[in-house]
C-alpha cells in the first residue's frame, strides 16, 4: 500500500469544501490508495439506517441521505431502520422530531424498524441508550483504550489555542495529561466528583478504510514531532450522554448495520470509526460517503439560511414525487438509456427497482431548482389525470385561494384545473399565474403595458367596442374572423385586443378556452371595462 503522509495534515485541518475537491478530483493529489472495485453492490439483504439528529428540520441533504439508504435496502430486500441521535440536549428544536417523522411519511420512505415501529433493536432515540452506552464505555475503559479526562475547560481552550500556533495548524490538541494519571489520582478525583470525560486512546496509526465509492483511504491526523498531540475524541460528555462518535459506532454494531450511506463530510471521522470498531473486536459496516450538494455557483448549501428545507418546498407547492426524483439524481445516476427513455423521471418503487451503488457519482452534486420544477410539472399534470388525486389537489387550491377570493366558485375552479392543469408547474400556479380566470385582470402589468405602447390605442378601441357584447359560449373564433373582415385589422391584433381585455395580456389559456372558463357574460363584461381603461 502506497503512502499518502503528504495528506496527513488534511484529516485537521481541511474544510469540508476543499476535503470534497480533493475527493473528486480538483486537488493536487488524491487521497486514493486504492480505486474501488467494479462491482461494489450488495447481492444480499442488507441492513441500512437514517440516523438525523432533531436538532433542526429535514433538509435536502438529509432527505438524499435517508432515500439512498431506503433505496439500498429495498433494492437488496433488506431492512432500513430510522434512529434519533438526540444526545445533544441542548440543541434540540421543539417540533423538529415530529417534523421528520411527517416529512418522511409525506415522501413515502417507511422504515421498518424505529421510535414505536417495531423496535426489535431498541431503543432507537439515543437519550433512550445511555444505559447501553455506560456497558461499552466500561468495556473500553477496562480494555485500556479508553480513559478519563478531568482537565478543565481552561486548559483544553489552551492546548486548542497553541495547537492552532503550530506549523503546520492542527485540531488535534490534547496531551494525553489525564491518560498518565494513576489509579490512585483517579480515585481521589472520583471520589472529590470532579467533573470528567471519557476519551477513546487512539492508535499510533489510523487503519486504512474501505470506502465503496472512493475505494481504500489512508487518512491520519498531522502530528508535530516536537510538540505531540493526540486525536484522543471525547467518547462519552461529562453529562454522561455519548458523543456521535461512539453512539453511532455502538448503534450500528448493535442494531446490525450492514451498510452506512452518509455525506463526505463525516470521512475524516470515519477513521476513528473504524479504530473504535478494531477496538471492541467488531467488523464495521461498509462506508459509502457521497458528494456534498452545492449551489449551481459551487457553494455549499447553507441550512441557516433555508436553501434546502424541505418543509419550504413543500409549502411552495412541491410534490413529494418530484423531490424524491430530483433528490436521488444528486450523486447518482440510472442507466443512461433508461434515463432518455424516462426523460429521468422516475417514481419511488421504480427508483426502488434500478439503485445500484455502481452507478453513484463523486463529484459535488449542483442544486439547480429549474430540475425540480421540471419534474414538479410532471407529477402535477400526472397526478391531475387520476380522479382521486385531481379532487385532492382541487381542494388545495381551493383552500389556498378562498381567503383572497371571497366569491370563488370551486365549481369554476374545477372547470379551470380541468383546462389549464397542463400548464401549471405547481398546484399555487393557478393563483399566481391564472388569478384572472377568477377576478377582473390588471391592465397595468407589464405584458399590458407593452401592448400597448406597441399598438394604435384607436385601433384597439374600433376592436372591443365591435366585438362588445357579442361573446357566446363557442363564438369567438367566428367572431374573430367576422371582426378581421368587417373592420380590415390584422387577425393578431384582434387576437391581442382580446387577450388585452380578458386577460391583462397575460400569455397562456387559449381565447376559446379563457372565455369557457369565465363565462360569455363575463368576458363581455371585460370587454366593456377594458375600453374604459384605454388611454
């Protein structure tokens, strides 16, 4: 196996952004030892799980973690599990639990084990293990590779502070100060209750991983021979609740993980991962760590400030089937012949049938919304040729538009879905695209301002008072054709004047539909006003 010490600085002191250029490719060196091999996908049930942490709410990046998981174990018939990595009391966001289990339930990703669903392997809320926790924390403790820290607060800021001084800069601090106490200085510091951490020994060398997307990586921490730290993780807080480098390691041993499905930005902890495991004697699951998802400019998707949530998609009108196809194209892709047939749409159980862990891809995965929206409109426009589900979106639109349409109709609502549904990308559309199918058109948007720099004002006026009041329920094709001859205008400005009066100028529902829509009476009552309106 080839050295890569030249990267050992990378494990500390790397951004994630730079860790996820050198993994695909961009940086001056690779971090490979070893390409993966052709066929890394499992040919039996597998075991997978989702494990988020409730501290706040589902976004993108999430929701693709917990679908490739899904996805794996489902294609393998194997079993996807959900578990709450809820130890870091103090960050929890009220709701944020219920929230993932309505978001999970709304996309249709049903676990088979998890918090009150079968919990063969429970518990499976972390708050709910420490007694589990504490039994592995006195095995490592007896085993000698693990010891209690006492060190305050003040030191450890100090050893953060001089490592960062160090050239080159590390994270890796602690001095291993409370590793050489002896029994004797340990009890009396038990005894006094001092306050203290557990922290895991780790081994002079990190062992190599295999990691089925990037294939085998040597990843070790920068060690400065004339001043030597170590990578000693806090394995258990002085609150006694576990850190997620060993809750999760303990979990998946315990709970049988056979396979992990997580972002890049976990891979420098996956080494301690693999220690912890050699420690207890255990084999660990396979690691697959996939692409971060950026921006279409490259950066990183920020979870402050909303770019992702997925609660916020949803609120826009997204359907689940078109997040979930658009989530699972971010760092894999089907079969390239399927994908043209499909026009890379694909359904859930269909998603179900073709995820192989050989067609995932490294490179960062760029979030572009006009994907998102495409397959939005698919789904709508599938969706509205089912009966069931036509009723159900009706009623949501209805339910949205009704506070702002106090005489709204959802009879005439039907008769619109029933015409424009082809056209709308999202279920709101009707409201913000089509709101003059249900009230009087503005005629000063901007489509019905440049009509109206761009034609003669006395032409257009000779057009609505001819055709005035002569609008019925399948006339208006005859009676463009009646207006072009009588009066020697253009058939398009006929067309424009119309569309002027009915809709603002508004491009979309064709005139014969636009006038079915909102009534003969209707649209020449619009005509009539419309003159009113010309300058």
């Amino acid at each position: 196996m080839s050295s890569i010490s030249g990267y050992r600085r990378l494990y500390s002191s790397l951004s994630k952004s730079k860790l996820g250029n050198i993994l695909n490719g961009s940086g001056k060196k690779s971090l490979f030892v070893k390409k993966p091999v052709k066929d890394v996908h499992p040919k039996y049930p597998v075991r997978t799980r989702f494990a988020p942490s409730p501290t706040g709410f589902l976004h993108m990046g999430s929701l693709r973690t917990a679908l490739y998981n899904y996805l794996l174990a489902k294609n393998t018939g194997g079993e996807f599990l959900l578990r709450l990595e809820d130890t870091d009391q103090k960050r929890l966001v009220p709701g944020a639990e219920e929230s993932l289990y309505d978001t999970l339930k709304w996309c249709n990703i049903e676990y088979d084990e998890g918090p009150g669903i079968n919990e063969i392997h429970g518990p499976y809320r972390q708050s709910d293990r420490t007694e589990i926790y504490q039994k592995y924390i006195n095995i490592l403790l007896e085993k000698g590779h693990a010891y209690r820290c006492f060190c305050p607060k003040e030191r450890l800021d100090t050893l953060r502070s001089s490592a960062r001084r160090l050239q080159p800069p590390t994270t890796v601090s602690y001095d291993r100060h409370c590793y050489k106490m002896s029994q004797e200085d340990i009890a009396k510091h038990l005894d006094a209750n001092v306050p203290f951490t557990v922290r895991f020994k780790s081994p002079q060398k990190y062992p190599p991983f295999e990691d089925l997307l990037h294939g085998k990586l040597d990843m070790q921490p920068q060690v400065n021979v004339m001043d030597v730290r170590y990578d000693d993780p806090i394995l258990m807080k002085s609150d006694y609740l576990p850190t997620y480098h060993f809750a999760n390691v303990v979990d998946d041993h315990l709970m049988k993980i056979t396979h992990v499905i997580r972002g890049e930005e976990w891979l420098p902890s996956t080494p301690k991962h693999i220690a912890l495991y050699e420690a207890f004697g255990w084999t660990p699951p396979h690691y697959v760590h996939i692409p971060l998802l950026t921006s279409t400019s490259d950066k990183k998707l920020s979870k402050r400030k909303g770019d992702a949530d997925v609660r916020t998609m949803r609120a826009k009108g997204i359907l689940p089937e078109a997040l979930i196809n658009f989530s699972a194209l971010f760092g894999w892709a089907p079969p390239r012949e399927l994908a043209a047939a499909n026009h890379e749409c694909f359904e859930l159980k269909e998603l179900v049938k073709i995820f192989d862990l050989n067609h995932l891809t490294k490179g960062n995965a760029k979030v572009d919304d006009k994907k998102l929206y495409y397959f939005n409109k698919h789904y709508l426009s599938k969706r509205l040729k089912n009966p069931v589900d036509f009723e159900e979106q009706l009623q949501i639109a209805y339910d949205y538009m009704k506070p702002n349409y106090h005489d709204l109709d959802i009879e005439q609502l039907r008769k619109a879905l029933n015409s424009i549904g082809g056209y709308l990308t999202t279920i709101y559309d009707i409201d913000s695209e089509f709101y003059y199918l249900f009230k009087d058109p503005q005629y000063e948007n901007e489509n019905a301002l440049n009509f109206l720099k761009s034609h003669d004002t006395a032409q257009v006026h000779k057009v609505l008072a001819f055709m005035n009041g002569k609008i019925e329920e399948s006339n208006i094709s005859e009676l463009i054709k009646i207006t072009e001859a009588e009066l020697s205008v253009p058939k398009k400005v006929i067309f424009e004047s119309v569309r002027f009066a009915l809709a603002g100028s508004i491009p979309g529902v064709k005139l014969p539909v636009l006038v079915q829509i909102i009534t003969p009476n209707e649209s020449n009552r619009r005509l009539e006003y419309a003159l009113h309106q010309l300058p």
